[in-house]
C-alpha cells in the first residue's frame, strides 16, 4: 500500500519533469498536448488509483502534476519571449515586465503564508494566483512556435474529448463512476464534510434541483450535477461554456449545442451568467463602438456587482458573506495575511456571522491573502484585456473578440467564485486570449527579426 501511495504522490513529479524537459527540447506539439491532458484528464487518472492513497495530503500532492507542467512550460516561454523584438506596439516587453511584478508579489505573499500559515496551503494558493499570467505566457509562446492552426487543432479536440466524456457521465454515471472509483476519490476531497461510501452516496449528494431552485425541488425536478473528467462541476462548466464559444465561432456548431446542454445539465449559473453578458457586450461593441461600450461594460458589470451583493445579503449567500469577509479582512489588515490564509481549501472555523477572512471569492481570498496587491492583479487582467480586444479589431478578427470580453466579464465574475480565477475559467480565457494576440503580432516580429538580421550582415 505505501509503494502504491509513492508511486501515485512523489513519483509522477520525477516523470513529470522528465517529461516536461523531453517535450521543452523536442517537440512543443507535444507539450501543448501533454499540459491539455493534464489539465482535463489528471484528477480522473488520480480518482482510478485512489484506492492505493493512503491520505488526502498524498493524492493532493499528486494533484500538482498540472501546475507543474505549466510552470515549467511558462518558465521555458518566458525565456523564449525575453528573445523576441521589443516595441510598443508589441506584447512582448509589456507581458515580461508584469509577469515578473506578479510573480515576485506571488513569491513574497507566498513566504509569509508558509510562516505564518501553512505551507501546503500556500502552495495551493501559489498555484491559484499565478495560474493565469502563467497561462497567458504560455498560450503566447506556444503559438509563436507551433502557429495558431495547431493550438486551435489541439483544443479542438480536447474539447470533443470533455464532451464525450460529459455524454457518458449523463448517461451513465453509476458505470463510469464505479470504472474511476470516484467515490474513493470524492470521500478524500469531502472528508469531515460527507459520508460516501458507495457510487449511489456519490450519485445521491450530486442530484439536485434545476439550478438549485426551490421551484423545481417543488416539482420534484432534479437532475445529476456532474462533474467532468476534471472532477469539478464548476471548473468543467467553465471549460463548456468558454469552449462552447470557441466552437461556434469555428463553425462546429453541433459540438458546441452539446457542449451547452452539457452545461445546463451542470446547473452552473456564474458561467451562464458570463456567456450572456458576454454575448450581449460583443453585440455592443459591434453596433455602437469602443466609447459607448465602455461605458455600457462598466454600467453593466457594476449593475451586476451591486445587484449580486445586496441580494446575497438579503438572502444569507456564502459567496457574498465570503466576499464581505475577505473585505473585513483587508480592512483590518491592507497589506495581507498572505497566501493560504482563508479560503475555500483553508482549515478555519467559519463562522459565518462574523466572517473575518475571505473564502468563495476569488476577489474577497485575494484582498484578505494579499491585501492591497490584489489591485496589481486586477489591473493587469483589464489591461491586458483591452490590448488583445485591440490588437484582435486591428487585425480584422472581430469574430473572435468575444474572447477578451469574455475575459474582462470573468474578471468581474470573481467576486463571487473563488473558481473564476482557476486554470478552467480566467485562466483558459487568457490562454485563449494570449493564442490570439500572438497570432496578431506574429508577423511583426517577423519582420522586426529579419531587420535585425539584415542589419547585422551589414556590419559584417
């Protein structure tokens, strides 16, 4: 039973980086490959070996294999841009410079959460914070090298492979769940909160009413929640809807009604929420331009915001009571208690009527983990969302700038989702966004390089 535990919590690491350092040297085909796997198919490799861990700290470490392969693919891309022609009308210096200020507040926050909290659950937080500009420099770096056709042909079919996957799970949920022993799985990920013991335990607690409404418990109108080959509704949702629009923008639209009944079938609404804000500001932007847009994106998103948070107080939701939570906590304390102090993953007593730290909210753990550098974060997202939503209508590719809108919604939507900040939503989003604007800058630094070239055969 311990050599099984070694195998499935340090050994992947070894093979990892084995692996990671075979595809950064060979082939970047291979390493867009090996990160979509991961990101979509680990937690299923990990739930079908779970019987073998013998505590959840050993499958949570296990469960590194993706942040450490984006790590080590984004360091190699970070590298790779620091190489390439610099100019202001280019991604390239900008992304460097701020990449290296989010990842030194990331680092700093991240020795005081270890001091001063734990150092595991800074780790996980670590991860959380820095997975999007890491997305973003690798989804930049690996189109520069591979070209957007096979980024897209990569994503393409991962995203048929998630749906299929989705389409099993409807119709057979108790056979597939036995196959991976999820249940094995999700009694380590919800020890102390609920008792599973079987796939019908698994089954029972994922049924609920259409979108948690009570109308529909009334008429005894409930669907299984599933939760994807990344074993999480949130994040699979995310990834349906975010691809859903990828699909339809290339034309394959029967893949994409899947992928959105797939998500009705999630009964995700944030998600929901963000494709139809998303729809309705791409429309905008595309009748009254960029001035009025603005201004209805801003009116809009705020609408939204103080909406949400006076109904989530009136009716006692935990995301705002989280989010409320991570505001007092700020309060108290602007600077920080740094990375892995609150949140969903942190061991707390919640008290939920005098919440201190924030959890459930991606902005409300940022303003209590990291205090006031959470605005740093929040500024480079919107920037660098309004320089690709440029950079896409300069090039002529207005179909595809609902992607950086999408974005600048996400962004948003992280006030009341701590998960709208992880690798499937914000992160996917900007990897999305990074894949277009490199797509558009491609053929200036092309030519920039060939003048340097040239110039230097001159002096020769």
């Amino acid at each position: 039973m311990v050599g099984f535990a070694a195998f499935g919590g340090i050994v992947p690491f070894a093979l990892v980086t084995l692996l990671v350092l075979f595809f950064l040297t060979t082939s970047p085909f291979a390493a867009l490959v090996f990160f979509f796997f991961a990101m979509l198919f680990q937690s299923a490799i990990i739930s079908l070996f779970s019987p073998f861990y013998p505590s959840r700290a050993v499958m949570n470490a296990a469960q590194g294999i993706t942040f450490g392969a984006i790590s080590a693919f984004s360091t190699y891309g970070f590298f790779f841009i620091y190489k390439l022609p610099r100019d202001k009308d280019l991604l390239t210096g900008w992304l460097h410079k701020w990449v290296i200020i989010l990842l030194g507040v990331a680092v700093f926050y991240f020795l005081i959460g270890a001091i001063q909290a734990s150092p595991l659950n800074a780790t996980i937080y670590l991860r959380a914070l820095v997975a999007v500009p890491l997305q973003i420099i690798f989804g930049y770096y690996i189109t520069m090298k591979l070209g957007i056709g096979k980024v897209f042909l990569v994503l393409k079919i991962f995203t048929f492979c998630a749906i299929i996957y989705g389409l099993f799970e409807v119709l057979f949920p108790a056979s597939l769940y036995s196959l991976l022993n999820t249940e094995t799985y999700f009694s380590y990920k919800l020890e102390n909160r609920w008792e599973i013991s079987s796939v019908n335990d698994l089954i029972e607690l994922g049924t609920r009413p259409l979108f948690n409404l009570a109308i529909f418990e009334d008429l005894g109108i409930t669907f299984l929640r599933i939760s994807g080959p990344n074993l999480h509704s949130i994040s699979y949702a995310y990834f349906l809807g975010i691809m859903s629009i990828f699909l339809f923008v290339r034309k394959h639209y029967v893949w994409g009604i899947l992928a959105l009944c797939l998500l009705a079938a999630i009964q995700a609404k944030g998600i929901i929420i963000v494709l139809l804000m998303s729809a309705f500001l791409t429309i905008v932007r595309h009748f009254l331009g960029r001035t009025t847009w603005r201004y209805t994106a801003f009116a809009l998103l705020t609408a939204y915001v103080v909406t949400t948070i006076t109904y989530g107080i009136r009716v006692f939701d935990y995301h705002i009571l989280g989010l409320i939570g991570g505001i007092n906590g700020f309060a108290h304390n602007p600077i920080g208690h740094g990375l892995g102090a609150g949140g969903n993953l942190a061991r707390e007593t919640i008290d939920w009527n005098n919440l201190t730290f924030g959890l459930e909210s991606a902005i409300g753990v940022m303003l209590y983990q990291i205090g006031i550098c959470t605005f740093v974060f929040v500024a480079f997202f919107l920037k660098f969302q309004q320089k690709v939503l440029i950079k896409i209508e300069n090039a002529h590719l207005n179909r595809f700038r609902i992607f950086p809108i999408m974005f600048f919604v996400i962004v948003f939507n992280g006030f009341f989702q701590e998960e709208a900040y992880n690798f499937f939503a914000l992160g996917l989003a900007g990897f999305l966004c990074a894949v277009l604007a490199a797509h558009t800058e491609q053929q200036t630094i092309l030519q920039h390089m060939t003048k340097a070239t040239a110039t230097n055969d001159q002096k020769w």
